[in-house]
C-alpha cells in the first residue's frame, strides 16, 4: 500500500469542482479489472483517512462508484457500482456528519432515518442494501449525494452553510487534511 501522504493527497477537497458535478454510469457488463483497480485505490485512500465511505469524485473519478466500510475494523468493505436510492423514508434524524473532502468541520445534517438501495458489486450482481438509524444509512445517502454532485453543505440552510463555509476555511488556513474532522 502506498504512503499515507499520498493516499491522503488523492483526495479531492473543496472548492474543487468536481464534488459538484454528476458522475457517469458504470457499464456493470463490462466491470473489469480498471474498476476493481479503482475499488481498491479507494478503499486505500478512505482508511488512510480513517472514512467510513468514499465516492469517485472524491478522488476525482467521475464515475458511480462508492466504497463503504462502517464497521471500523476495516474488514467489511462495500463496493457499490451505480447505486440507487429505491427508498429513502422514515423519521428524519439530525446527524453530525464529516467528509473527507471537507476536512476539519462537522455539521448537522437531516436525512430521513430508513434506506434501501440497489447496487451492483464487482462482479456485475445486483445487490440490495438496507438501513436504518445507524451510520450505513448516513454513509449511503452522503457517498451516493457524492454522485450527482451534492454535498453535505448542500443539505443546510443558507445561515448554516455560510457558517460552515467560515468554519471550514478556518481549518483549512490551520492544515486541515482528510480524515480530521471537526468539534
């Protein structure tokens, strides 16, 4: 595995353009080994920033790919090739949430507390994934946001964001990297 350095270094940090735009799908018939090749450069670059989930643009691959892995022993990792939200209900839940292209603040996001999502893994099968009230369903609404452009600042209100922004080029100017996350 390469430095932590580098691996950090791939990450796409704001105001980079790319976090805002829409990814294109993956021919799930033809997954090969340039996919798996970005998987795993993913999965690398997430848990050298100690993330629980990462989308290609976030490491400037503008393609529907998510890697997910909540369990923080970093040994189940979840590769999901254009992911759908099927269903996206239930009470919503205010969350602190942080992003690795977003270094050095948190803030409160509202998402609705149930998802399921359809998604195919890297062998072409196409899997379901479900969750409720817990980080899987946090992480798969923010990574698959991360595929058409929207980020977590996106889902506050304009006062909010506009702090969030100040916040966040504080801890730029004090060396913010991906992975810190903020108080």
């Amino acid at each position: 595995m390469p430095c932590k350095e580098k691996l950090l270094n791939d990450i796409v940090v704001s105001p980079d353009e790319r976090l805002q735009q829409e990814c294109s799908l993956i021919d799930v018939a033809n997954i090969g080994r340039e996919t798996k090749k970005v998987a795993k450069r993913m999965l690398d670059d997430m848990y050298a920033a100690d993330g629980c989930g990462l989308a290609g643009p976030q490491v400037g691959v503008m393609k529907q790919i998510v890697v997910i892995d909540v369990t923080l022993e970093q040994n189940k990792p979840y590769v999901l090739i254009n992911p759908k939200v099927i269903t996206a209900d239930g009470p919503v839940r205010t969350t602190g949430e942080g992003c690795l292209s977003f270094p050095g603040i948190t803030v409160d996001v509202e998402r609705p507390s149930h998802v399921i999502v359809h998604a195919y893994d890297l062998k072409g099968n196409l899997m379901q994934y479900e969750a409720t009230e817990d980080l899987m369903a946090v992480c798969l609404q923010h990574e698959i946001d991360h595929l058409h452009g929207i980020t977590m600042l996106d889902h506050l209100t304009p006062a909010n964001k506009i702090k969030a922004l100040q916040e966040y080029q504080i801890a730029l100017a004090n060396g913010a990297r991906p992975g810190e996350i903020g108080e």
